[in-house]
C-alpha cells in the first residue's frame, strides 16, 4: 500500500451545525490536515469563526456555496454534514469529481432504498449506491473502509447500541428479539435549527421520551446487528432528551439465550474489544461525563434477575458523529487511526 | 365520622432536608394546619428560614430538637422526615404519645423484617408493626388509610413504577415478570448531606446508571405490586441520576400476556384512574417538566414491536414524597384529600 | 368603597408565552377569579392545556382568536401578554368595550412617545395615554394604581433594579448618575419564541452580556427612579444571560453621596420596605433560588471600598411579571393584595 | 539558552482535584511531557484513572502518597495542586530536592507576609520567598518566569481581571480606583470537595453572589494591576457563583480619566495584546461558551454613558489555572509556550 500523504486537504460541506464544528476542532490538531473549505448555504460567504466563534483564531476561513468542481480544485476529502436527503443529492457529483466522501447524514447507511423511504419520507435518488456503500463503524468493518471513498458515517444512538450489542449477540449469549433500548442523549444531538422544544426553557429540568416506536435509528441498529450476527436482530428503541448538551446512554435490556454470569458476558465483550483503541470495557457503571469530549465509548454489562443489561455510552458528537468519521478519514486516507483523536507518544 | 378540625397543628422532624421542605411549603397553603414545631439535631436551635431561606417571612420559626413529650403537647400529627432507621428509633414513642405520624423514610413500607435487615442491613427494631402499618398510597390503598395513625410514605421511584404498572398488572395484561423499569432522576432525591457524587461538577453534564440490581426500592415495588395484582410479581429496577433539581421518569419495558393494542391499554389505564384527581393519563409522551412543582402523575402507554412500554412521572419530592403525604395528612385527619394540593373551587 | 366581587372573570390575551402560563398558574389558586377566555393568533383554536400541558385537568380552555366585543360579553379584567406594538393596537379597543387591561407588554410604560420611539423603533399610536396610565409597581404606585382601568405592567430586570435602588435614591444616599446594574436572567426572560441563541445547547453551559448600552429596560428604569427621587437618574444597565430557566439577580454599583454605613443603609431600606408584603430585606446576601417560584423580592446591601452594592433579585416570571401582575389585578379589583400570591391565615 | 529537553517528567502532587485532572488532560497530548509521578494523601495508593474516569486508559498510573526524595528520582518539575497552607509547607522541600515547581495554590503569589496572613488567616512559613517568585502571567511577565524554578501560577478570577484592565490601566485610560469587577464563574471553580453550597440541588437554577469585600483574589488583583500601570490600583471585586461547570467572566466598570471613545480603548487592547497566543481581543461580547477547554481568553471593551465596561471571560479550569500552568511549564523549560495548548502547524 502507498503511503499516506504528508497533507490532506479536507471540506466541510454544510458548516454551520454542531457536528461540522466538532469536525473543525478535531482536525485542528490533527498533523497531516488543512482545511481548506468550509460551505453553507448562505449567500453572503460568512467567516466560519462568525458562526463557530470558538475557532476565533484558529480557523479564520470564509465560508462558500457548494460548488462541486471548485471544491475538487481545493480538497481531496469532503466530511458532507448535511440533512438527510441534501447529502445523497450531491454526494454523486462530488464522487464523480473524485472526491473521497464521509457522509454524516443517514443518506447512505439503510442497505435497502425501500427501508430508506419507509423510515425517511423520501424516494432514494442514488438507490445503487446501497448496500455498496461501508458502514463507517470501525470496530466492526475497519477492513471494508479503508481505501474507499464514499463512507456512510453512522448515527449516535445507533453506534452505541450496536458497541454494546455485538459481543453478546455475535457470542449468541442473548435472544436477538425483543430487545429493549433506552437512549438518553444530551440536546446537540437535536441539532442547531431553532425549534421550539429545545429553547433552553424547554428542555432544561425535563426529562422526556420522544420517537417512541419510530425513531429513524431503529431500522439502522437493526440491519448492522443482524448482518454482524447472522440472525435476524429486533429492537425496541426508545430516546429520551436530557438536559444536557453533549453525552449519550444506552440503557439496554435483552434475555439471556441460556444460563450466563456477568463475569462471562464481561469477558466477552472485553476479549471482544480487546484490540480497540476507543473502546474501554469497565467494571464499574459508566458515566456520559467521563466520555464527554473524547472519542470513547464506554461500556459494562450486568446480569440482574435473569436479564442482561448493557450499559453504553460516548459522547454524541464525537464518537457519536464527528470523531469516528475522523477514524474513517483515517482510514480511507492510509493514516494511523487514532490521528488526531489520542495522544500519539 | 366526625368532622374533620377545623385546625390540626404539625410537627415536622427533621426539617434541614428537602422533603421536609417541600413540606411546609405545601403546608403553608392547607387552610387547616398551623406548622407548630420543626426539629434539628442540632442544639443551637437555629432559625427554619436560615436552613430554608425560602421560607424566610412565611415560617420563621425556631426549630428545637426533638423531645416527644413536649411534641405531643404542641402538635396533633408528625411528619417525620429522618434517615431509615432513626425513624423506627422514634416512632414507636411518637405513637405512645398519641400522635398520628406520616414517616417519610423506608422503615416501616417493607412488611417483612427479613427483606428489610437484608436491603437495608439493619435488623428492624419495631418488627411487630411491619405489615400492619398502611402503605401510603393513596390511589391503592386509601381505605387503608383513612383514620389510621401511622402511614408509611411510599418511596419516589416506586409511586412512579406502582402508579405505571398497577392497572396492566392487575387487568393481567402484563407478565409479572421480568419487567424493566428504567428509571431517571432528578439530583435532589438523592438528599441534601455533602457527597461527591452529587456536587455540581460531578452530575452535571452527565447522566449514569446507579444501584444497579441493588437499589432499595425494588422489593418495595415487588411487594406493593404483587399484593395489588394477586401474583408474584418481579421487577429489575434500574435507577438513573441526571443532571436537574427534580422531575423522576420511569420507562418501563413489558411483555404482554396476549394480543393487546395500544389503545385498549391506554383504555384500561384511564378507567383504572378514572376518579384519581392526581394521575393524568394522557395520549402524548409525558415530560417531567408537566409535572414538576404539582402533586400529579402523567402517564401513558406504547405497543412497540410485541413490548408493551408505560411511561410514568412525577415530581420525585411532592407527589414522589412530600405531596402524597399530604394526601396521606388528609385521610388520616378527615379533610378532603386535594387540600393544599389542588385549587379549591 | 365598593366591595369587590365574589368572581371575576378573567381573559389572557397571548396564552402561549411563558408568562400567560405564570399568570393561569396563579390565577387558578386565586378565590375570586375565574379564567374565562385565552386567546391565540392560531386559527385552529388550541387546547389551552396542550400549549401548556402542567394545565391539563386544570384549565381545560379552548383558546380563542382574540374578539373584543366577544370578549367583552366573557370577561371583567384583561391580561395583555402581547409583544410590543402589538399591545398598543389592541388596547384602545378593549379599554372601550369597557374592560380593565392589565397590560404585560412594555407599550405604556414609557411616559415620552418620543423615547418609546428611540428605544422600540415604531411610533407609539396611542400617544395621549401615556403619563396617564399607572406604571403596575405597587411598592411605589400603589395608590394610584387602585381602581384604574388600565396598569401598565413593568419589566422585569425593571422591578429588580428599581426596587433595589429606590430606597437609597430617595433617601440621597446615592449619586443619581453612573449606576452601574449588572443584571443576570435566566433564559426564559427572553420568551417562548425559537431562535438559534436561546437553544439549549447555546445558553447552556455559558454566561454572556448581551443589549450591552440599548437594552430597552434603560429609559423605564430611569425614569421611574427619576420620578421617585426628584432627581435625574442615569444608569448604566448590562445584562447577562445565564443558564438557568428563571430567576434574575441584579448587582448594583453606586457611589455614596457621603459617608455611609452598611448597617445605615440596611436600615434605610428596611424601614423604606417595612409594610411591603413582598419585599424582603436580608441581611445576608441574597440567591435567586430562594424566591424562584414566589413573588418575593429579596434584597440587601454592602459597602465596600467606599462603593455602595446592592443586590437585589427576583423570579423574572413572577415578581418580574406575572405575579406583580396579579398584585395590581388584586389592587384594581379591590382585593387584598396578596390575594392567589401568599397563604392566606 | 541551551535546547529544551526531549522529554520532561512531570509530576502532579495533589492529583484528585479538578485543576489537576485538566492537567493531565493537558499533559497527555503534550510532545515533550511524560507524567510520572501523581500524589494524593489517600494511604492505599488508588489508580487516578479510578479518581478521573476519563483518563482511564489514558494514563493508569498508581497514585502515591508524596515523597520528596523520591519524587525528585522520578520527575523533573511538580505540578502542585494543593491547597494554601498545605502548598508552603511542602515547596522549600521540593526545590531543596533541585525540582521546578509550578504552584497552583494561592501560596507565593501575594508579595507580602502580611497581605497573606491578613487575607488567608495564616502566618506565612516562608516569607522570604515571597516577592521573589514569579508571578505566573505570561502575558504580563514572561521574561521574569523564563527559567525560574518557582512559579505561583495565577488566580482563575484575578487572570481574567487583571488581562481586561491592564491595557486600560497601563495606557492610563480609567481611574485606578473604584474600579467595580463583577465576577461569574461556574461551579468547579469552588473545588470538589462535598460542601452543601456547591451540591448540584443548592446551585443549580441559582445565582448568588459570595464573599462579597472579602474574596481572597482582591490583594492579588491589586497587587498585579499596581505593579504593572505604577499607580495604586484599587477594585471592588464581587464573585457570583452561577450554575454551569466552568467558564468565568468578568464584567468590569471603571469611569475613564478623559474623554474616550470605545474604538480607542479597543485600539489600545488589540496593540497590548497583538503578539499574545491567547488573547483574543474581539468586536462582539464575548461568550464563556467559546472559550471553554480552551487556553484562550476573550475580550472587548465598551462605553456606556461614560462608563468603560471590560468583558473578559475564560476557562477557569484551563486559562484561570492549568493551561497558563502549562504555559508556565513551557516557558521554565524552554518549550515553545503554546505546546499542548495550540495545535502546532
């Protein structure tokens, strides 16, 4: 394999929401990046740090339109932090420019163009990329996603259900229908479009479940857990908004398939992870506050009155968004893959 | 019966925490109490307004430390509001003075002296009362309640998992067992005596699973469920803290006996509670923030893929304590049950 | 005088906000008061209770397009929760059809048609009724604000900062110029409306001055200390958005007009403040926390370094709005002042 | 000047608070740092990754009761991050041992004995040091810290005071007394030791201010701000605690000595700042959100009816303490200052 280039030229498309910032903040640091565009939809061509003020200083870029073949002229990737359906309408052009691709919207990751309009509204206007596509979660397919250039970067709840489901569901240690998932996730995973339940006055000092029975992650857990373990996998999610900004949890409840110890299913899920440098498998009971910031997850199980129970966390916009899509850079581009997300000594 | 007085004077022992806050901030408002007597262990007796400095010109009153024969001279009923264990040290002597007393703490809602030594680890000192005392709650019991001079106060998570789970178990729409109830706490329940784990930096930002399989209130609500439906119920109760003052959501995942629909459910549920003025079932998902500062219980019911999901929440320190007191307060004097609690007209 | 009648029928105009919620809130404890129309600009007439589901089994009220003459046949006393201008509009005809309007907006606080056009940017179109109407602060107006038909009721960083300062100002123990307020407010001072600042993840975890020289408390605030103290008085008013729902906290920086004590100053305010039902004068130093959700304002003073402070605070939903609203709905009616706002023993 | 050193080994004595977690948080992604040593009284020796969660993985080191001998064996520069009294008895040790020491308590940054003992209630134990140690602003003292071997590392509220005003006061543009400094800063601040007034029930939804005329970062604000503009300078300085975990801003007011025009004052910030790293001198008001985990401060200047308002804000965990120690680290050891703090391209 040829080695990584010295210098990688990356472009945000779609700069003003949360995970585009976070985007900014790890690449920042990390040694064979620039960035070189930043675009938003807005026609007066903002300085990035305007929108973003904590990259005062340290990103002093100004923000374009989109313009595809310009874009190929000044970046070699392109992170498309766009709404569903915005992504899948551009991603194909800037492809075809040459560009390699992380996409963070969930345009790409449903193999299914049907499942796709059932869960999202919309008819899938690029339906044979599908399927074709890699699922951008690297502990699971780290060997599908390097070397290619358009990767679907996976959602937040959906990479810590699936973390802390597949030890145990590839081991067969618990039944894979009727598996109960409580996600609570801080309020940046709601992103930064003013609406009214998530004015501050809102949502502070509540807690609330909300998509009961039909958040759009749901039918996503379940293609990647039934294609990691062979068996058609069923789960009932459920998200909760907390009052926080940044973390996510994943409460889970599954039935065990026969008689099991926790300290059996923790040696699974350790001996499972054991070369994965982003996830800590623990004794204790995890908190959302210690993986706030990093690009860890953080997991344990435990077995109480013959139920399995899975506790998962990470931080929404990193290893929830922004983080594993730079291990996903990473790894298309021949870096080491904890670039810019550990301390390299 | 006889007429309810047309004034019934109060004592609250213990009086430094939150509950015994919210107490007489409640009590303020009753028409027929006059808050006679709070206590402290401390001895310098200081002023209740400078441990509550919200109550400063509504309750400036001396607090003493406790001394039940000069109690029983200025008080008609006693709220106790002590650690479990010191409220069984007391009781006995509060009761032999003729007063009727509402306890707030854990010891008397177990009906076993084994189950209570094995939670608490303690040997109960007043075991010949376990069992006979009321349970106090109210929408289950309140014939039980009505006259009687000792009411164990129930536990805040579990009037949240009782009130949820009641009327599907009892109508055996529900399995008994393996029920998860994933519940979600604001910080106060935790108490107001220094600790790390519940300084500001700590819990804020963060959520976190506590107690898991542990948590004291589970044979708690396995008892009051089983005794309520006529069958051995069994539940893995898992308690979350995040970051708010108050507010208490259980999300709670069951299996159906049956076929069952959503709405059929959500029918049972309402004509469980059909004549309670505190419980408010309702079409939409429930959000603590409804609840907070009210003496009510939202809840509702899903049918997500073959599990049957309740919803339930209330304010962990009124209708999850200090408020269902009051109730309690009500039917053991002979006033009207919403006094104090809802607006009278 | 007349005595006030046993009902009254009451109508919000702009039910939607935050402090129509405050006000129905409150008005449902109230004796001698009956909510009898809401009113929205949505067509589809609302529940009441799904705009604000803490009122469901409350106030079960179909909001209504507002209709003045209908309204008129429905309701003795307005409550005008309207944005600026839109108040003005309205008001004349309400006023006409024989209603007394308490109005919440800032559209007859100002005095000068000319400074409400400087500070608000549209000319005012009720000009003849300002300097006529009362200012709704009973500490300072109460006699004029009895028995009239229209109140225009203050701002909240307004009572804050006024109330702190009056009692020096008058006393000449201040200079009149150069007061420097730095106000602190939660978030929902600044309404129910989405925009992109007052979403959770942009207030959270942050403080911020904002308005800093313009905000459009300045010229109220000034001009109600001017009037009570016969002087001209200029401040220097800065607010801060902090994170928190409500409560707001206003430290002021003044300059003695000679020597002074703090013990001196303390007994100035208090003796200033002495039949006041809400003021409360505190010798230690005052937390918003401690009248949230009451219509208390707490206050003291220190002098350190010949610079005299005064810190004074108040929950800007209800002393800052809705509950010194009910006070002057109280006063115009002819009911005890304290009426729905303190317990009545 | 001889080459910095290929590694350093730094050591953290006191390693279970908050400053000291950011340290190494810090240190970690630093090139040239290796921490070898972390020190807590606790006698069985915890992992720090069980007293820090996040830095589990990270850096499993075994804390160790301090030793100085030892621990002059194993590190070349200490981190102490004790508190005051306890810093002094241990430092003479440690340089004694021929160790740098960056003290982060308030020990050696007060020039005079008796300031000291005046403000902190202890007699100092090793007064002739003190008005020998650098004072630890880089911005203000950089050539006197270049390889000195005891740094007292700044005050989290006098850091930020004393940057917003000293370009004012060294251009002589304010007056140098009555200068009115309102503080707010978050809750880590106050350290994470369980006390009542820093538990997340007591401070969350609050805001109050504290030790008001009697905040122990006065003296050193004087000091400074004297020393650095050769006048007597002399503040009003006023702390509020507000409930977020970190950030700190300072609202200052001062009367200016002559006509000014806040383009002018800007002018003159933006000139004595033009070279700083981590000075952001900025047209809008400024956020403690866009500062947070960073090593930035940000600031403006504004005049209101002849009033100068300084706003400057920071991190206080990072700028206010462990992040300017690290700039301290880099400048006694002759690393570029802004390593770890800044990426480097």
């Amino acid at each position: 394999m040829a080695a990584a280039p010295a210098k990688t030229r990356v472009a945000i498309v779609g700069a003003t929401g949360y995970t585009a910032y976070e985007l900014c903040r790890i690449l920042l640091w990390h040694p064979h990046v620039e960035i070189t565009v930043a675009t938003t939809r807005q026609e007066d061509e903002p300085v990035l740090s305007e929108i973003h003020p904590s990259l005062r200083h340290l990103l002093d870029l100004n923000c374009t339109v989109l313009d595809p073949a310009d874009l190929a002229q000044k970046a070699d990737v392109v992170f498309t932090c766009l709404p569903h359906t915005a992504s899948m309408a551009v991603i194909p052009t800037l492809l075809s420019e040459g560009l390699k691709v992380i996409d963070l919207s969930a345009d790409y990751r449903l193999t299914d163009p049907e499942v796709y309009e059932t869960w999202y509204g919309h008819v899938h206007t690029d339906p044979t990329r599908l399927g074709v596509v890699s699922y951008g979660l690297p502990e699971l397919y780290r060997d599908r996603i390097k070397g290619q250039s358009l990767i679907a970067n996976p959602g937040c709840y959906t990479s810590t259900s699936i973390l802390g489901l597949a030890p145990l569901l590839a081991a067969r240690k618990i039944e894979p229908k009727g598996i109960c998932i409580d996600g609570k996730s801080g309020v940046s995973g709601a992103g930064r479009s003013p609406k009214m339940n998530t004015l501050y006055p809102e949502c502070n000092e509540s807690v609330s479940p909300y998509s009961v029975g039909n958040h759009r992650h749901t039918p996503e857990i379940d293609q990647v857990l039934t294609e990691i373990s062979q068996q058609s996998v069923e789960t009932i999610f459920t998200p909760h908004l907390i009052p926080m900004d940044r973390g996510l949890m994943c409460s889970i409840y599954a039935r065990p398939t026969g008689a099991c110890t926790q300290q059996e299913l923790l040696t699974i899920m350790r001996e499972f992870y054991a070369k994965e440098p982003f996830i800590r498998v623990i004794d204790a009971l995890p908190r959302t506050r210690d993986v706030a910031d990093t690009n860890f997850c953080d997991m344990t199980v435990r077995v109480s009155r013959g139920i399995v129970q899975v506790f998962s966390c990470l931080d929404n916009l990193i290893k929830g968004a922004s983080g594993v899509a730079v291990q996903n850079f990473n790894l298309i581009c021949g870096y080491e893959e904890t670039l810019g997300l550990l301390p390299q000594k």
